[in-house]
C-alpha cells in the first residue's frame, strides 16, 4: 500500500432498520410480478405442445406387421454382429462399414437367397470386398472370413424367437387369408392388395347379376305380380306365386284361385258366382222339381276335396222345361248356401247336366239331428286311398236324400270350385235334412272345412216357391 495514498473512505454502515426497508421494498417488488400473465403463457405453451404431439401421431407412418418387425430387428441384430466380427477381427474400417452398409441393404430389400433366408447378404459383401493388408500380419482372406462369420460365442448362441419364423415354403398366415378370401369370394370378387397389412375386396357386379339367386327370381316375381294386380289389401306376396292346386286354406286358397291358372279367372271377376246368402227371396208360383231317381250302381271316391258318389245313368230331375241327368253328389262341411245368414252344419250337392252340357245343381241342406241310414252306408264305404274309386255293392237311391217338402230357391249362379263356371242353374230345397253328430263328426275328420266363402249376390233375381 502507498502511503502517500490516502485511505478510501470507509462506507457508512447500514443501520437495522435501513437494510429491513430495502428486504421489504425486494420483497413487494416481487409481489409485483406478472403472474397471471404467466400462467396465460405457460397454458398456451402446453397446448402448442399438444397440437404439435398430435400432429406428430397423426402424420406419423402406421407401424410395420409385427412379423416383419421381428424379422428386420432379428437381421439388425446379425448386421451388428457381423460388424463387431469384422471390427474384432481388426478389420479396417473401410471393411466394417461395408458390411455394416450390406446388411442394411438385406434388412430393406430381401432377395431370395438358396438356403437360409434369413442369413444377411453381409457375408457375401464382405467376401467380394478388396483385399486390405493388416497389420498383425494376417493375409487379407482370414480378415474377410473373419469379417463374414460372427463370433463362436455369438454362432451359440440361440436366436430369440426362432420359433416364430416360418419354414421354408411355409404360407404366411396373412397370405392364407387372403388365399381364403378368393376362394370363398370365387367368381363374384377378387381380393387386391392394397397398402401394407390393407386388402381391397373387389365386386363383380356383372357376375352377380348374371346369375341371380332362386330368392331374388321368387322375390322379383312376387313383385311383378303385385304391380300387375295393383296394391290389393288381404293379398299376400306368397299368393302371387303360388302355383301349386287350389284348396280351402293357405296359399291355395279361395283368394287366390283366380289367379292359379288362366281357367280359373272366372272365379275372380265373375258376376255370377256361388255361394251366395239367400236373402229376400221373390215368392212366386215356381214349377216343382220333378225327381227322376231310382235305385241304382254307384261308386264312391274321396277326391282330395270331398267324398263324391258317381251314379250310374237313370237317374234325372225335370227343371224349367230341361231334362238334367244327375252326374255324381258329393258333400260340403260347413253348408256352402246360408238361408237370411243361417249356415248349417252341412249339404250335399246333387250336379246335374242336360243334352247340351248345361249344368243344374240341386242343394239339400243337411243340420243335426237323427241319423240318416243312406248316408251311414256311404261313409261305411269311404275307400281308404284318395282318389280310389270304390263301387257299392248295393243299390243307392239317391231320392233317400230329398226332404218331404219339395219347395225350394232358385237362382242362376256358378260353380263353388275352380274353374267357377258360371251359368249354373241352382235349386236349394228350403227344409233341411237331418244327420247325426256322429255322421258330421265322420266327415269332418276327413275334411273339417270345404266350403268356398260367400260371394255378392250383385243384384241377381232369387226365386222361391210358395
């Protein structure tokens, strides 16, 4: 120190009370920060970071098969082992890298190799690469085997996951798959590989069209016959195609006869058509029915429909100035004709034809009460099969059917079964015949219903006879 120097002055000391003002005054300055301000910026810069992650999720490639994943890092791990060889062998480094950049290329690009597939093309690289002398002395071959084998430490070892490799030859199971999917597909799609682990189904609609199944035939019929007919209620699809024989219920039924077979349109744009309800009969003189019957051969048959009773010729009614011979009569179970809305339990219709082939109906109405001896021979005789005609042994007389009063309704109509000829001239006898339960009981176990349903009586002229 000089001592010509003057001494510097001393600072002041700061008094306790001085320096707990300036702690105070630090600590309110820090009260004054922006701290809300901060917050807002900090939250900003979290969501950026956000969007940015997401962007980066988003845009981000789709990961390899897990296969093929396994696969590249089992090669990775072999480049890297050929490498360390190389390098431990004292290979210089232009070997090194060389075989580092060989066993790349095979992890990116596999060629078929002869053998095992799954040995890098390092070793071929590093046998083809130009000799390099060494400095231990060593010829440039032993530094290139070295280079092309790993380590015996590294040859023992187990691979991990061997297991998962396929056999040579052996079908990938995605390529089965997709093997799988052309052949269920067959001529009516191709399977086409799109992007990786993405196939593309591709539809031949020309094949598909061309050879339309039986449900989408039945279907488009179905809906040509409704457009045909219009929307019509209480018609179903199954009945516009429905081909098979008429009946009594189902597809078959009465609402479809008409349109079964092009015989059968009368039955359903006929203006004349049985049965109907007899209702307000017009009472006049009418000429009785002159019965022409006698006893004679017949031979019974259950139809399908009904149980019939053909009669031997020699037997006919008188009606309206015509002589009708009676063809056959058969049975219907409930009546067909309803007298004012009464159906009774059952009728019998005796058919008959003049010289001309017109036909008259007479109709017996038949309700419960005491047996009727004629009808208990006849169902003593039903034959066993359908459509097998049984002749009778004895005599039938068809006029055991008629009632003591012979007066009667008349009106003309149709027939009650398809084809539903019309011009049918109809006689309905106004007293019933009784029959008993168990005979009813007989019939309706062969056919508990076979009788068409009412028809419009469309204004038509009813007779009957005082």
């Amino acid at each position: 120190m000089d001592p010509k120097k003057p001494a510097p002055a001393a600072a002041p000391a700061k008094s306790p009370a001085a320096s707990a003002a300036e702690a105070s005054a630090g600590a309110a300055a820090t009260r004054r920060l922006p701290l809300g301000k901060l917050a807002v910026a900090g939250g900003a810069g979290m969501a950026a970071i956000g969007l940015l992650v997401g962007a980066l999720v988003w845009l981000w490639p789709a990961g390899p098969d897990p296969a093929a994943a396994k696969k590249a890092a089992r090669e990775r791990r072999a480049a890297a082992q050929q490498a360390a060889a190389a390098s431990a062998a004292g290979a210089p480094q232009a070997v090194v890298d060389a075989v580092t950049q060989a066993a790349s290329a095979a992890t990116d690009a596999r060629p078929a190799v002869a053998g095992n597939a799954d040995a890098p093309a390092a070793a071929q690289v590093a046998a083809t690469a130009p000799p390099v002398p060494h400095g231990d002395g060593r010829p440039a071959a032993d530094v290139r085997l070295a280079a092309a084998a790993p380590p015996a430490a590294l040859q023992d070892a187990p691979e991990p996951a061997a297991a998962l490799r396929p056999l040579p030859g052996a079908e990938l199971p995605l390529d089965r798959l997709q093997r799988r999917l052309g052949e269920v597909l067959g001529p009516r799609g191709a399977v086409d590989a799109g992007q990786a682990g993405e196939w593309r189904v591709l539809a031949r609609t020309s094949a598909l069209s061309a050879a339309p199944t039986p449900n989408a035939q039945r279907r488009d019929a179905a809906a040509e016959a409704v457009a045909a007919r219009g929307s019509t209620p209480n018609r179903s699809v199954a009945d516009a195609v429905y081909s098979g024989p008429w009946s009594y219920a189902g597809p078959g039924g009465p609402q479809a006869w008409g349109r079964l077979k092009p015989e059968y349109a009368t039955c359903a744009n006929g203006q004349r058509q049985s049965p109907i309800d007899i209702r307000d009969g017009l009472a006049v003189d009418l000429e009785p029915v002159r019965f022409d019957y006698r006893p004679g051969s017949v031979a019974i048959v259950d139809t399908g429909y009904t149980v019939q009773v053909n009669v031997a010729p020699g037997n006919a009614i008188e009606l309206m100035g015509r002589r009708y011979e009676l063809q056959q009569f058969h049975f219907h179970r409930p009546s067909e004709q309803r007298i004012d809305g009464r159906r009774y339990d059952m009728d019998v219709h005796l058919v008959h034809k003049d010289a001309e082939g017109r036909i008259a109906v007479v109709v017996v109405l038949l309700e419960r009460g005491a047996a009727l001896p004629l009808l208990q021979t006849l169902w003593g005789q039903i034959p066993l099969e359908k459509g097998e005609e049984q002749p009778l042994r004895t005599p039938v007389d068809p006029a055991l059917l008629l009632p003591e009063d012979r007066r009667y309704y008349t009106f003309m109509g149709s027939l009650t079964t398809p084809p539903c000829t019309e011009g049918v001239l109809w006689a309905v006898m106004r007293q019933p015949v009784h029959v008993s339960a168990a005979q009813i009981d007989v019939f309706a176990h062969l056919y508990p219903m076979n009788a068409r349903p009412i028809q419009r009586s469309a204004g038509r002229l009813v007779k009957q006879s005082n």
